[in-house]
C-alpha cells in the first residue's frame, strides 16, 4: 500500500510539515508559543463565560473544556485541512511522482505538532488538580493511534472529493462550526438534560472525545464510545480506500 510506503520516507512528509508551520508563523516574534497560547485564551474565555452557567464545580468544568478543546482542535483541524490536503500541494503532485499519501501523512504531522504542543498544557492542568495515575491513563496511546488512523482516510477521502467538488470545501468549514456547538466541549450533557445525552450520544464527535476524554478525568473507559469509534474507523478506512482505487488516475486533472 502506498501508505506504507510513505511511512518509509518521513524525511520528506516530516520536513513538508515543519515548512508549513514556519511559514506559518514566519516573522512572529514568539513563533510556535502562539500555538498553545491561542489555546490558553480561547479556553480561558470559554471557562470564564460558560462556568457560571453550569452546575458542575469550577475545577470538573476547567479540565472538562480544557481536554474536550484539546481533541476537538486536532479533530477539527485534521477534517478542515484534509479538503485541501491535495488542492494545496498541486505543484508538488503535478510535478513529482511522489505518492498521495505522502502530503496526507504532511498535513497529519503538521496538526499533531500542534496536538502535543497542546498536550503540555494538558499534563500541566491534570498534574496541579492532582490526578493520580490509573491503568485507564494507558487507553490514552491506543487512542492517539485512533486519530492518526482516522486522520489518515479522512485526508484521503476528502481530500479526493474537495479536488473534485471545490464547493466541499465550504460546505465542511461551515458544518464544523455549527457542529462544535453541537458537540460536548463547552457544555455538559447532564446539564442540558435529556435533549443533551441525545444530541451528545448521536453526534460521533462525542465518541471521539471521550476515549480521552474519560480516562484522563474520570479514570474509565467508555467502552461503547470505543465501539463506536472503533466501527466508524474500519467503515470510513474502506470507504476511502475504495474511492482511492476508483479516482486514483483522475486526482491530477482535478487539481
């Protein structure tokens, strides 16, 4: 599989990704620090706001938003950026015979540069809360690997239907927003009642958030948000696949 071997060359998706973020913040004066103080303000203002609408005590609600942030900022970032992980690289595919894979797998490394940069801030909050180590903490990696595997056919899927309808693009930034209201991160279901175990049990996103989620504030594993997760991965990993093998040729005159 051509995944495979691109993995067998992260000298060149690795050193594409860390271009892309000095471009990035190219001429900043703190460079990457404004990665995790981007995310400092935006929970701190989250916590400030919505804490006193909620029932739950200050430190529960921090740690709740602080990690539900955390995941939703790589998953939505690996979902937007998969639209044009292949619009973005059209000289590079028009003029070199690397693999596809290897600008999905830029475009995965790139986002969990950010995802661990973050990830201090994580250890930090659950070290001063006093969170103890459980045996449900080690669910952390296998869910880590979930993200990367899922980050992997969401890029190939959408980034083959967004080179081909450029009108996806749109439509999936404007779904993400709505649905990070919809999604558990700044509200608790409990909270919200009945409607809120709803709309958070139906919404996959959820799922996604709480196999980290869980073990890291509860220490439990949510065993049917791993099912869920676990059947969503399998599904959309032949889903993109197979589309793969059917627009393969076509993806360069797309671009």
């Amino acid at each position: 599989m051509e995944f495979f071997q691109s993995l067998k060359k992260p000298s060149i998706w690795m050193t594409l990704a860390i271009e892309d973020l000095r471009d990035r913040y190219k001429r900043t004066l703190i460079g990457l620090v404004w990665i995790p103080l981007t995310f400092l303000l935006f929970v701190g203002v989250k916590i400030l706001i919505f804490s006193k609408l909620n029932g739950s005590s200050l430190q529960e609600f921090t740690i709740y938003v602080v990690v539900g942030y955390w995941v939703w900022q790589n998953i939505n970032s690996n979902v937007i950026d998969s639209c044009s992980v292949f619009i973005r690289s059209a000289g590079y595919i028009k003029s070199s015979p690397l693999p596809y894979s290897i600008y999905i797998l830029q475009s995965i490394f790139r986002n969990k540069i950010i995802f661990m940069y973050n990830f201090i801030i994580v250890l930090f909050l659950l070290f001063i809360t006093s969170k103890s180590f459980t045996f449900q903490l080690l669910f952390v990696i296998p869910a880590f690997m979930i993200y990367i595997l899922n980050a992997a056919w969401v890029g190939l899927l959408f980034g083959i239907i967004s080179a081909r309808f450029r009108d996806v693009i749109h439509l999936v930034q404007s779904l993400m927003r709505i649905t990070f209201f919809l999604t558990p991160i700044i509200w608790m279901p409990k909270e919200l009642g009945r409607v809120g175990e709803l709309i958070a049990y139906y919404n996959p996103f959820t799922h996604f958030i709480e196999i980290i989620r869980f073990p890291l504030m509860y220490q439990k594993i949510p065993f049917e948000s791993w099912a869920i997760v676990l059947t969503i991965t399998i599904l959309g990993s032949i889903l993109a696949q197979y589309t793969y093998y059917k627009t393969r040729t076509s993806i360069v005159h797309w671009l």
